[in-house]
C-alpha cells in the first residue's frame, strides 16, 4: 500500500508540480530580456538630396486622381446646373435643423434612433453625450500607444490595400472589417460624391452604433482632439463590456471604423499620414481655405488653381533632406536616419550624382551617399583605416578582420603617403586622438558624473530638474 | 536626503579618484571579430605580462578570426609571428581568456576579490573604438552570487569584455550583459562575471 501511495506521490510530483514550477520559470524568463551588447563596426550607407522635389507619382495615385475628378465634376455642374455641394450642404442644414428642432444634435440623434431602431433602446437608458472628464480619465491610459515605425509601414500596406494596390492579408482582413460596417472603398467613394449611392451606415451613421472599447473612443482624442469626439459621438453602456458607440456623421463614422478594423496605433499612424500628405499637397490650412474661397466663386479657377498648387508642391518646391529635419522625415526614414547622423557628424561623403534630371532644365536634384557609424570616433577611424588600407567609399562594410591585423597607428611624416608607409594619415590621426581625449573627458567631467550617479540610482526626471 | 548628500558628497569623491580610473582607460583593448560579414567589436582588459580577458559570447567558437587593437598605447600589440589566440573560453560564464604572444604590458589589471555593500559605487569602461575613448560609466553594486555580479552601472554596445572597477582601480569584473524588462524596455542594470571566476576558467 505504502508503495502504490509513494508512486501515486512521485506521479503527482511529476504530472502536477514540477510543470508548474518550469512553467512559472519560464514566465519570468519570459518578462526579461538578455542583451549581449555587441557593438558593430561596419558602416551602413545612408542617403540624401538636395534641390526640388520633382516628384510626379502623385498624379498616378488613385486619391489624387479621385479628388481631380471630383472637382471637375463639381465645378461642371456649378457652371451648368446645381451642384453637389450644394446638395450636400441642404442634406447638412436639414440635419441641423432636426437637430435644434430637438434641443440639441444629441437629443435629435437620440430620438431618430430609438424611432428607427430598437437596437438603441436600453434598460440603462439613452445615449449620452461624452465629457471632457470621460476622455481624460481613459487618455491616460493611452501613454503607451504612439504608434512605432512597424505600425507606418502597416497602415501603409493597409491604406494601399484599401485602394486596390498589392495583394496583403493583413489589408485583405481590413478591407472586409470595412466592408462588414459599410465602409467599403465603393460605400466611401459613393458617400464622397452623393449621400444616396453609399451604404445604409454612412447615410445615416446614428442608426448604427458601433462596439468600441473606451481606449478606441479615447484614440480618436488623441489624434482629432478631445472636443472631436465630443462633438461627433454619443454612447452607452449596455454591458459593461464594450460601449456602444454611434457617430453624429459620416466623417466621425469613417474613423471609429478605421480605429476599429486597423487597431489603435495603426489608425493614429494612417491619421498622421493622411494629415502630412495633406499638408504635403495642399499648403496647410491657410491654402485650402483660400482654395476652398476661389472655388465657390468660381469653381474652374479652383479648379486650376488646386491643380498648379500640386504642380508646385509635388515638383518645384525644394527639399533638403541633408539639412532639414522635416523634409528628411518626410521623405523616408533612411534619409531621417542619415539627417540624424549627419548632425552629429557621423557620415562620411562617399559619392554625389545627379538624382533627378529634367530633359529642359538639367539637373534639378542632388544625391549624396555617405558611409555612416555609430560613433564619431569610428568614423575617424574607418576614415583613416581606408586610408591606409588604400580601399574606395565603394562599400561601407569592406574592412575585414584580417585588415585589421595589419594596420599601423604610426602617425604619417611629411611626405609619407599611408598606404605605401603603412601609416595613420596624419590629420586623421590628430583628429582621432582629439576625439577619444574630447569623448573620454566628456564621460569624465564632474557635470557628467553627477548625472551618472543620478541615473543609477533612479531618481525620477522631476527630481533631476529640482535638484538642477 | 540620502540621496542628495550622496549627490555633493560622490562627485568630489569621484574627481579625487579621476585620474586613477582614467588611467585605467589604458587596460582596455578593442577585439574585432567577425559574424554574417559584419564586423563588429567588443572590449578586452589587459592583465598579467600577456594575456586579455574578454567575454565569449563575441566568440561563435574557439578558432574565430580575430583581431586586437589598442589605440590608446598603439605598440603595445606586437606584430609579433605567433599570432593572438584564445588560451579558455566559457560560455556559460561568457568569459574568454587570450593570449597575446610577446606582449608585455605596462599597463595591466591588478584583480581584486573585495566584497561590496550596496553603497559601493563600481566603473564600467568600454571599448575604445565603439565606446567614445573609454567612456566610463558610474553606477552601484546590486547584488552578486558565486560568479556574477548585479549592478546599475550603464553599459551599451561595445561595452561587453570591459571592465568593472572598484573605487581604487582594481578590476572586479568583466561586464557581459544588459538585462532589459521585456514589457517596458525598463533597464535593470547589468551583469558581469566576476574575477573569480577566471582562476577557474583558467584550470
């Protein structure tokens, strides 16, 4: 008996305990990451340009070509008859007009839809309007969600699947998360044109309340502004699982639906794309309320007009993506990364070419490469390295082991050429030697020492300042 | 208020004791090796007439190609015919020794089996190529066990083989590794092998 009992021990140990005990190891090792701390010698090419944009894709982009489309049609039907704006603007004013007729839009939305829906009718009541409190509590939570650069690159691949472009999973699953709430690109581009030619959630995006999570709602806050999403949104609680959510209008309708089908960070990341290839083409605010002017006075000047500003900002405007910090940011994010560098002066000139040649006007745009480092003391030292191993800028990451083994640290005498004396050029041995003096006193001064002992014994920012 | 009479007190503390961990920028040496056709680098620190202490995990195994260079006392490399090569490596402690043959340093570690309190305030020197000149860190003794030592001095890429000094200079570690809170990318200091743990290597 006592034996059967000490196996029935060691099978429970075996099944039960010791599992659990691996399992609970292995979350812990789970939550900490070990980083060997290698360091990488070879450079890596960066890239910049300098001089105009001359950039004509634009007029191949399906948004661009969408939107000329619907100013020629505009500006056509204003010359010849009643235009969609103005259909438009009556469908709007109607809507107010319900809406004051009722106390206020909320009260209005909130009547049309326990009328027309009984999905809108529950035992907590109406739908509320949001606060300002409510948004506060909810956005500071939000801290942690900036969208990072594999969240650009999706929405990216997201935005291009929505138009039709490549072929992608992930944009195949946001599309028909899209379609499911009527937000398919023929609903938005019918929504665009004629109220009447769109989905049964655009005409009428307060009879369909979307299932959102308060940090959803809270997104929108952070990229359109808190007093947005006061204005365009009502909600409830039914279940205290998700809100029920419903949109005042189509606009507000179409980005909970884009928060909802492509996530958080990844519909912020698509709201500032859209923010910047907007700024990007139309010349900021200003620009388009003038446009916006001259095209209700005369609507073909409009026309023109948005069409030469294009010109200007797509093609004649400059760009300096080696000097100018926004430009590089919004050209890619090699050359923002080479801007970086350049900065702080660890990128050495390897070529220049033309990067953009009009046949009348010649060379309209700059190229630089250069060979970039981590540390301005191994750019120096890459430099001289070259010099003495007599190797081109052809290539970044052509100094090999075996190089090394080789090379001398004599400096150069006059008259001495490196790589038939086998010596350090002897600028470049000057220059290295002030930056490891310069870098190693740096690490070494009594400022950045105290701010050492700051960091390792953890002492929030707050106190670093007070302590200042 | 601890912290602040350790933030005036530790400063002057620290600049009487500048030029002696500066001097020790000296022990420092830069290995190159090579992995996927990019070159990269890590620290070494000089000890005995000859020899280098270095970690292994910038070593894929005993006959990697290698090279050794020391831009602050440049001949102290000879270009001698026995080429560099690693005397004890292990992993598990990721701590190499090589030997460096007709070399005869001036320069070299004096260990140092001290035991540390919390208070204690331990260097991190790096490597100096990749580090800016042998920059050198400032951090506090954490904990340690029988071979590895926990502490918040800052290191970073480059860093790995190089030193971990006491108040007076004297190695007590070789800085391995940066142990980082997967969930917050939170830094929870470093860890080293201890010197300790050479002798054994060495056996």
């Amino acid at each position: 008996m006592s034996i059967y009992f000490k196996k029935l021990i060691s099978l429970f140990l075996i099944v039960i305990i010791i599992p659990t005990q691996i399992f609970a190891k292995n979350n812990i090792s789970h939550e900490i990451e070990i980083e060997n701390t290698l360091h990488i010698f070879s450079g890596w090419e960066g890239k910049c340009v300098s001089g105009k944009k001359w950039d004509s894709s634009y007029m191949s982009d399906p948004m661009t070509i969408m939107s000329y489309a619907m100013m020629a049609y505009n500006s056509y039907t204003q010359v010849n008859g009643t235009s969609l704006a103005d259909e438009y603007g009556a469908w709007s004013e109607g809507v107010s007009e319900g809406a004051a007729a009722s106390g206020s839009t909320g009260q209005a939305m909130t009547n049309a839809s326990s009328s027309s829906s009984s999905a809108f009718s529950n035992s907590n009541g109406d739908f509320l309007g949001i606060t300002k409190m409510d948004i506060f509590i909810v956005r500071t939570a939000m801290v942690l969600a900036a969208p990072e650069e594999s969240d650009y690159d999706l929405a990216d691949r997201l935005m291009k699947g929505y138009l039709g472009q490549g072929d992608d999973t992930a944009a195949q699953a946001y599309n028909t998360c899209m379609a499911s709430i009527g937000l398919s690109f023929p609903n938005m581009l019918g929504w665009s044109m004629d109220e009447n030619s769109t989905s049964e959630n655009l005409k009428a995006p307060y009879e369909h309340p979307l299932r959102m999570t308060t940090e959803q709602l809270a997104s929108i806050a952070t990229v359109f502004g808190e007093d947005y999403v006061i204005e365009n949104y009502m909600y409830n609680t039914e279940d205290n699982i998700l809100l029920n959510v419903i949109a005042l209008n189509g606009h507000s309708y179409i980005k909970a639906g884009e928060v909802i089908c492509a996530g958080i960070k990844v519909s912020k990341a698509m709201a500032h794309k859209n923010s910047k290839s907007n700024s990007a083409s139309g010349g900021g605010k200003g620009m388009a309320i003038a446009m916006m002017a001259v095209s209700m006075i005369c609507p073909v000047c409009g026309f023109v007009l948005k069409v030469v500003m294009d010109l200007y900002s797509n093609m004649l405007a400059s760009i300096n993506t080696c000097d100018n910090e926004q430009d590089a940011m919004e050209h890619s994010m090699l050359h923002y990364k080479t801007h970086k560098f350049l900065s702080h002066d660890q990128c050495h000139l390897a070529d220049t070419y033309c990067d953009k040649e009009s046949s009348w006007l010649g060379c309209v745009r700059k190229g630089y490469d250069y060979c970039c480092y981590d540390q301005v003391t191994t750019k120096i030292f890459a430099e001289g390295l070259k010099a003495q191993l007599n190797k081109n800028w052809d290539s970044c990451v052509d100094i090999t082991v075996n190089d090394l083994k080789d090379i001398s640290f004599r400096s150069c005498r006059e008259g001495e050429i490196a790589h038939i004396n086998k010596c350090f050029p002897m600028g470049k041995y000057d220059e290295f030697q002030k930056a490891l003096f310069k870098q190693a006193t740096k690490g070494i001064s009594i400022e950045g020492l105290t701010e050492q002992v700051i960091n390792s014994m953890a002492i929030d920012t707050d106190h670093k300042k007070k302590e200042k | 208020m601890k912290r602040i009479i350790l933030l005036l007190i530790v400063p002057i503390l620290l600049l009487s004791n500048n030029k002696i961990i500066m001097e020790k920028r000296k022990t420092i040496v830069t290995i190159f090796t090579e992995e996927a056709g990019k070159t990269k680098l890590v620290a070494g620190v000089k000890f005995g007439t000859n020899k280098l202490i270095t970690c292994a995990h910038s070593f894929l195994n005993k006959h990697d190609n290698f090279a050794i260079i020391d831009t602050l006392v440049p001949d102290s490399i000879p270009k001698s015919i026995d080429k560099p090569k690693i005397l004890a490596i292990n992993y598990k402690k990721d701590i190499a020794i090589i030997l460096v043959p007709g070399a005869n340093w001036k320069n070299s570690s004096k260990l140092s089996k001290l035991k540390f309190t919390k208070d204690d305030l331990i260097y991190a020197i790096g490597s100096p190529i990749g580090k800016q000149g042998g920059l050198i860190t400032v951090g506090k003794f954490i904990k340690e066990n029988s071979w590895r030592l926990h502490s918040d001095v800052l290191i970073d890429h480059g860093n790995s083989g190089g030193a971990i000094l006491d108040k007076n200079g004297d190695l007590i570690a070789i800085s391995n590794k940066t142990i980082i809170l997967k969930a917050t990318r939170e830094n929870l200091g470093t860890y080293a092998t201890k010197i300790s743990s050479i002798y054994k290597v060495m056996e």
